[in-house]
C-alpha cells in the first residue's frame, strides 16, 4: 500500500500566517492560522514590517503544530511535497515563507513549487467542489484584488478584466475608517449594513454603462465621503443606511460584470474567492442569480490560508512544475495576462 501524498503549504503574503498539511487534493489533514488583525487594528492598516516580524515570530510554533495535529513524526520521510506562496503580495512578508519553505526543502530533501497566490485563491473552491472543473469564471475579490479571471484549464488562465484603482475590499475599510467603525472594516460594514436600507442614500454604480469587463471604486469612496459631509457635525450618523446603501452600490457594480463576462463568454460556471468573498450580501447575490452555477468556499477558505495554497501546489506539482533553492518572491506576480 502507497503512503498518502501529502503537502505541507505556508501562506504568509501578507498579515496571516497559515501552514497546511493536505492529502491529495482536497483531503484536509491538519491547518493552522495566526492572524495580526489585531496587531495593526490600532493603525487601520497592514503595516509591512510589522507584519513580516509577526511571521519570523510565529513560523516556526505554528509549523510545529501542524506537524503535531497531522500525526508527523517523521517529515522527511512522510511528506511529499512543500508549497509556498511567492506572490504577489508583500515583499518582506513574503520573504519569511519562501526562506522558510525553501530551508525546509534542503533540509527534508523534498520538492518544492512556489505558488501565485491568486492561483491559491482559485483552488480554495476546487477543495471544496469536487464538481468544478474548466472552464469556469473566477470572481477574485480582497483588499488588494478585483478582478475576473477566465479559468481555460488549470495552468492555463486570462484575465477578463480587473479595477482601474481601488480593489474592492480596499473601498470597504477605506469606508469603515471615514465612518468609524474598527479595524478590519469589511466584516463591520457587512453586518450593519444587514441591518440598514439600502436605498436610503443612492449612490453611484461605478462603470454600470461601460461594456468592459472593468471596475472602479475610488469614486464610490469619494461619493460616500461627500454624503458625510451631509450630515452636521456632532449629528448621529445612520450607520446602517450608509452602509447598506454603499455595499448596494458596490455588490452591483461587481454583479454587474460578472454578468458582462458570462454573456461575453458563454461560460455559466463562476466561481467567487478572496477575502469579500466572505461578505453576506455578495455570497447571496452570487448564489440567487440564475444565469450561472456559482461556487463559493466557506468562509474560512476566503481568506488568506494555506489550504488554498497546498491545492495549487500540489496541481502545480501534477503538472510538472517545480521550484528550486534560487525561488524568489515576486510581490507583483501576475496571474494572467490580459
């Protein structure tokens, strides 16, 4: 009998810090995560050193303790392969996973595939979705991406159109902070905005009449910013109308192209992954459309995690691709061309 094939991934491209240890393709053996929300919540933001400290701080505990969970005495001898994420994403944050994963492999002597992040974040639903399969749309949304990619085969991608400037989940914490509301913004707006109207204040659909399969949000932040002003100072802001009126404008200006790229191409598969992907309204709206089947993973596959990443590796590795000791992180690694 064949021992199991068995990958140990590490995401670290940004403020989490996640190793997995997967079986196969979608078996999920053991994962762990520490997360810095907490960490940058008092600056509103990532901060990039701080972030890459934090990750040379936790490594190495959380390594062992997916060891310990999956039941590895033996790494060299039992695992098959090590994947790790080498972009795009923050460079210093970066650097901690692919030094680490890279001395893994010279000290285990086991192969090693560097993976694209947003790559990752497609196969979080193949883990999950034993039934999705190319060719498919992928509605990749987070703070630093929005863009809809055309899966042709595993390997083999296009991008069908990404944002002019804000990514999506950029414009929800830009919003959280002119409001007040705490550090990750997008998770505060989507629960007020549950409570709110969402036409109580008409804001602007961002690109609703272009025929591109293209966004913008910077506008829609300026126009939420100017309907403050509104508003005298010291007078209570009606939180939830705001914030249900902007993600009414924001989920239509991303249900709108996503419209745009399944008429454009045929293709009634679409798949949703990032970070916003765990936003209430959006998964909603996704799965209510009968124009396409859409695939969401749980909530804890949308955000940063090295499941994601251990499934895209080993894909990587199926296809013969492979990385060596001279791997190193592009912060900018793109996807597809478009």
């Amino acid at each position: 009998m064949s021992r199991p094939f068995l990958t140990l991934a590490i995401e670290s491209s940004c403020d989490d810090t996640s190793i997995a240890l997967l079986e196969g393709q979608r078996k999920v053996v053991a994962t762990v995560l520490s997360s810095q929300a907490d960490l940058h919540a008092p600056w509103g933001g990532v901060i990039p050193e701080v972030a890459s400290r934090e990750h040379q701080r936790v490594l190495i505990p959380l390594l062992r303790e997916v060891l310990s969970r999956g039941g590895i005495a033996n790494p060299a001898r039992e695992l098959s392969l090590l994947a790790v994420t080498a972009g795009p994403g923050l460079m210093g944050s970066l650097l901690v996973g692919v030094m680490a994963a890279k001395a893994l492999s010279q000290a285990w002597e086991l192969p090693l595939v560097g993976v694209n992040h947003l790559e990752g974040h497609l196969f979080a639903n193949v883990v999950v979705h034993d039934d999705l399969a190319p060719p498919f749309l992928c509605l990749i949304v987070s703070g630093g991406h929005t863009e809809i990619v055309h899966v042709r085969a595993f390997g083999d991608y296009r991008m069908l159109g990404m944002t002019r400037d804000d990514a999506v989940g950029e414009a929800y914490d830009k919003v959280a902070k002119l409001l007040g509301l705490p550090y990750p913004g997008g998770p505060a707006v989507d629960a007020l905005a549950s409570q709110g109207n969402p036409r109580a204040f008409p804001l602007p659909v961002p690109l609703r009449e272009s025929d591109a399969v293209e966004f913008s949000f910077s506008g829609l932040k300026t126009a939420v910013l100017h309907l403050l002003k509104r508003f005298r100072e010291g007078e209570p802001l009606p939180l939830e109308d705001i914030c249900a009126s902007f993600q009414e404008a924001a989920l239509n200006a991303l249900m709108v192209k996503v419209r745009l790229a399944v008429m454009a191409t045929g293709i009634r598969s679409v798949a949703l992954s990032g970070g916003v992907a765990a936003n209430s309204g959006l998964r909603a709206r996704m799965t209510a459309s009968r124009e396409w089947k859409s695939y969401i993973p749980p909530r804890d596959l949308c955000t940063d995690n090295a499941v994601m990443i251990a499934a895209a590796g080993y894909s990587n590795w199926k296809r013969g691709i492979r990385s060596d000791l001279l791997l190193s992180p592009d912060p900018s690694w793109p996807l597809a061309p478009q």
